[in-house]
C-alpha cells in the first residue's frame, strides 16, 4: 500500500460505522482497545488527506455516519478517566505494572481525538454535525485552557522535559505522570485551534454556543492571559523555540518577530469573537473585561498588522473601545441548552471510581509478558514507520533537541537524533518504547521464519 494511504474506502467506512460510546468502566476492554487503533488509523489517513490536499474522506465519513458526537463523547469520558480513575489506579496498593504501556495507550487515547477533531474541524459541515456536543466540546476545550494557564500561573514551563526520578517500580508510573503532562499541552493548543474553528461559525451554530463562549467562559479574557503568557515560546540555553507539529523548534534570529500559528489561532479567534455581528450583540463586556481587552493595544505592533492585515480593524475596536463607557448589561430571556456529558458520565459513576480501578486493573492493566508483545506488535503494526514519515512532510527532527536529524534509533527505527550525545540524553525517555517496538520486530520475524 502506498504510504500516502493508510486505509481503503471500505476499511474507513467499517471502522467509522463501528464507532460507539462506551460506559467508562469499558475503557481499556478489549473492545474499547480495538476501537483505539481504529481512531489512530483514521486520524493518521485524516492528516494525510489534509495535507496532501486529497479528498477528505474521513471527514466526509464521520459526517455521512453522524460519528463526530461519539468521537466528543469519547473525548470526555477518557478525560474523566484521567481525572478520576487513574490516580486511583496509581495507589493501589497490590498494583505492580509490568509495563506502564497499556496505561499510557489510555492516556495517548485523548491526544488522538482531539488530533483527529483539530484536524476535521475546520469544515463547516463536521462543526454542525457536532448537534448538541459542540457545547461539551466547547467546555472540554476551555478546560485544557484554563489548566494550561493555571499551571503557567504556578511557575511550570508548558512541555518541558523533565526526568523521573529514579527508582523501579514506583519511576515507570512517574514516568507515565510526566507523560501525560506532556500530552496535556499537545492537547491544550490542538483544543485551542478547535476553538478557533467553532468561532468561525457561531453565525451558523445554536446561539447558546456563542453564549457559552462569550459569557459563560468569557474566552476573550482567556485568549488575552494565553498572549500574555504565550505558553508555546521558551528559552533554552539562551535560544528562543517555539512549539510547532508536537516538538519544540529553535527560531533563527530573523525569524523572531513572525507570528506562529498558534498566535494565529488566538488573534483569529479574538478577531472572530469581539468583531462578528452576532457576537458583538451578545457580549456583556463590563469595566474588568474592558480592561482586560484593552492589554491587547501593547500586542498590536506593526509588525504584527503586517502579518495580519485584519487586525487594524481589530485595532480601531481596542481604540473606540478605550473612549467609550461600559454598556449596560444586556437583559434578554434566553432558553439555554447547556451541556450533558460531563455530568451524564459523572453522575453515572460517582462513587464507584476504586471499583472501576480495581475491575480495570485486573482485566486490563495487568497483561502477562504474551498480551505485552501481542500489544506490542500490534502498536507497531498501527504505527507503521513508512506512514508514520509520510505524516511529516518536513525533514526528521531530533527527539531530545528539536534540531534538524539525520541519524535514526539503530534499535528500533522510531526516533531521529542530530547526534550521540542527544540520544544518550533522551534515552532514559526512550528506553520503554524502544524495548517494546524492538521486541514486537523480533516476534514478529520468528512468526514469518
């Protein structure tokens, strides 16, 4: 099969027809795991056609099916989970992982949605589809942003790396800690271009959705503490990076003024919010939000209109707004929808979080050394190397450093270094993937002897 191809028609077709919700004590069963490596595959030809300017069939496919609202209900419910029944799982006394793999495929479960839904998202067609779930969706994305913040606010750096400490049996499981700490910040910015697509279409969308954005979330505040803090910059040893395609990427000096995408998300989005008709009708913006939205003049350089010409017209709002007097409060009686699926799955397992963690423990996260290369061997199958480079149409960067990589994992073939000392550095990160890919390659070649 051609590397621009994961998936046939047909096989697309069947695996989005078979999409459901599953109760949250189901996750990670056998069934829920099959559905897993559905929803990467579909994601992985999702991001090929969208990159190669293909016919969109995925999307068209969730829309045809009506999937997109179980996609958002999965989406939520592995959050709960992550929230509720794995620091469970971690404290479990009698709870000794042979591997930490089958948790993190749990945690990974997450990123993939929201990668999946970032990427269909931009089309008018799958935004209405959403139905009554836009609402949850728009909720789950304010919370992955108001956690980014608040953990900017309690002095961490966004995406760091950090070590583990060391240790045997109680490291793996800090391990997976970091690593979903990790996958946190992937999944705020891809939960933030989402964002930026629902405000694209609030004129087509219930208004209780552009209520929800504007008044109940207040997201123009929001968008102005995320430039403020601008969580996708950093400095290291003295380079500026920024966050782009999942890994950090040094910016060369000349650079350094250019607006990155996800700057782009958030002007565009704030452009959307406070200058739309149908927005500007329903935004209470009272003395506290005018002067948070007047910290947006500082940001609008010249440099920046440059880049994004609609701006100015941005601009000259910021400037009537600063001569202008808080409007009343807007008095309107409005029948609200308000979302469901939060409180539907916690209400449903409120109370029950050890027993689900014990049940779960013991039919998913305790695999023998056979159901770990099985799992394994199906992972790599799931992420074939050829598809996988095919995804990133830019030369290979380096694991540990970000930096342009010419040299691969001799191991397991999965990981690009730009030197040794950067793949010594990264090993103690790499090691388990490594281990786990690696064995599933030997199996694999006894199997076909």
């Amino acid at each position: 099969m051609e590397p621009s191809a994961v998936l046939l028609y047909g096989e697309a077709e069947g695996m989005v027809k078979s999409l459901q919700r599953f109760p949250l004590r189901d996750t990670a069963s056998g069934g829920w795991y099959k559905q897993h490596e559905y929803i990467e595959k579909l994601n992985m030809q999702a991001i090929l056609n969208a990159s190669a300017g293909q016919e969109e069939m995925i999307k068209d496919l969730l829309v045809t099916h009506g999937k997109v609202p179980a996609l958002i209900h999965q989406l939520i419910s592995v959050e709960i989970w992550r929230l509720n029944v794995l620091p469970v799982i971690c404290q479990l006394q009698d709870f000794r992982p042979r591997s930490t793999f089958p948790l993190y495929m749990v945690v990974h479960h997450e990123a993939t949605i929201i990668n999946l839904l970032e990427t269909i998202f931009y089309h008018k067609d799958v935004c209405e589809s959403a139905e009554e779930l836009a609402l949850d969706l728009v909720d789950y994305c304010h919370r992955k942003l108001t956690l980014l913040l608040s953990r900017c606010s309690a002095g961490e750096i966004p995406g760091q790396d950090r070590l583990p400490s060391s240790g045997s049996e109680t490291s793996s499981l800090e391990e997976l800690k970091l690593q979903a700490e990790a996958l946190d910040f992937d999944i705020a910015v891809k939960g933030l271009s989402v964002l930026r697509y629902i405000t694209d279409l609030t004129d087509s969308l219930p208004l209780s959705v552009t209520t929800r954005l504007l008044n109940t979330h207040n997201l123009p505040c929001v968008l102005v503490e995320l430039l403020h803090r601008c969580p996708w910059r950093r400095r290291s040893k003295g380079h500026l990076q920024t966050y782009e395609s999942g890994r950090w990427v040094s910016v060369p000096a000349e650079d350094q003024q250019k607006m990155t995408k996800l700057d782009g998300q958030v002007w565009i989005s704030l452009y959307n919010l406070l200058l739309r008709p149908e927005c500007q009708r329903k935004y209470n913006i009272n003395s506290f939000t005018r002067g948070q939205l007047l910290k947006l003049r500082s940001h609008l350089t010249e440099v920046l209109i440059d880049q994004l010409p609609n701006l100015a017209e941005l601009q000259r709002f910021l400037s009537h707004l600063s001569v202008s007097e808080p409007a009343a409060p807007k008095k309107e009686l409005i029948i609200e929808q308000v979302p469901e699926v939060w409180d539907s799955i916690i209400r449903e397992n409120s109370g029950k979080w050890k027993a689900i963690a014990k049940h779960q423990v013991k039919h998913s996260f305790s695999p023998s050394d056979d159901d770990l290369r099985h799992q394994a061997q199906r992972w790599a199958q799931t992420y074939d190397m050829d598809v996988m480079e095919a995804l990133v149409p830019d030369k290979p960067k380096c694991g540990a450093c970000g930096a342009e990589a010419a040299k691969r994992c001799s191991r397991c073939q999965s990981e690009w270094y730009c030197n040794r000392q950067c793949q010594v550095d990264h090993w103690q990160k790499h090691r388990k993937a490594c281990d786990l890919v690696s064995e599933s390659v030997k199996e694999e070649m006894k199997t076909q002897m």
